[in-house]
C-alpha cells in the first residue's frame, strides 16, 4: 500500500514540477505533464519503468535496465552507465544517447526525429519504428 500512495505522490510532483528525484531501488513513475521546466526524471540506479504521456520528458538514469513507454512531444534519455535502455512509443523529436560500459538500446516507435547514440564497450541498437529524420 505504502508503495503505491509512494507513486501517487511521485506522479503529482512530476506533474506540478516537471522533476523527479529516484534511488538506486527498481523504481517506476507515470510521467504525464503539459510542462517544459523541471529537472527531469533522474532515475539513477536499479531496474526503473517510466509511464510517459508529456510535452516534455528529460531521462537520467546510472546503472540498471531502463523501460520507458508511452509518447512525449520532446524525449531525451540519458544513460551513463551499464544496462539496457528499452523504450517503446511515440514522441515529435527523440534522443536516445547510452554511454554506459555495457547494455543495449530497444527502440520501437515512431518520431518526427529520431537521435539514437551508443557509445561503449559492448552493446547494440534495435530499432523498429519510424521517423523523417533518423
């Protein structure tokens, strides 16, 4: 019960603020605003799942897999270290950069634009979907 009035109020703040601060546990947010200021959704470690529906969805996550469904107008994720990064929806422009050591990037979806980077030692980009600009 705790767990769920936890992400409740998670969502609300995200909503009010456009920021959200996680831990290194197996966190999940439901992204969902109409606002372009905030710091965005720094998830840090752990297995993290975000639920977006936002104008705007700026993603910062360390070690652990990442899963990120749903559409935003503006989608930029940012992961630096090792994991997967899974993202599967709709979004006007996409930023999907992974930097970490290990892990692979899923992408399956749709965008006006589509910036998928992978730098590291080991890992691939899937990529099933569609954009003018990829």
């Amino acid at each position: 019960m705790g767990s769920i009035i936890k992400q409740i109020v998670d969502a609300i703040v995200y909503f009010v603020s456009g920021t959200y601060k996680g831990d290194d546990g197996d966190n999940t947010l439901t992204a969902v605003g109409f606002a372009v200021w905030g710091d965005g959704a720094h998830m840090y470690g752990g297995n993290d799942t975000i639920y977006a529906a936002s104008l705007k969805l700026d993603v910062y996550d360390t070690w652990g897999h990442l899963y990120i469904y749903g559409a935003a107008g503006f989608m930029t994720v940012d992961k630096s270290g090792w994991g997967n990064m899974s993202v599967a929806g709709l979004a006007g422009a996409m930023d999907l950069q992974h930097t970490g050591r290990s892990g692979n990037i899923d992408f399956k979806g749709a965008a006006a634009s589509n910036y998928i980077y992978r730098r590291g030692d080991s890992g691939n980009i899937s990529f099933k979907g569609a954009g003018i600009s990829n």
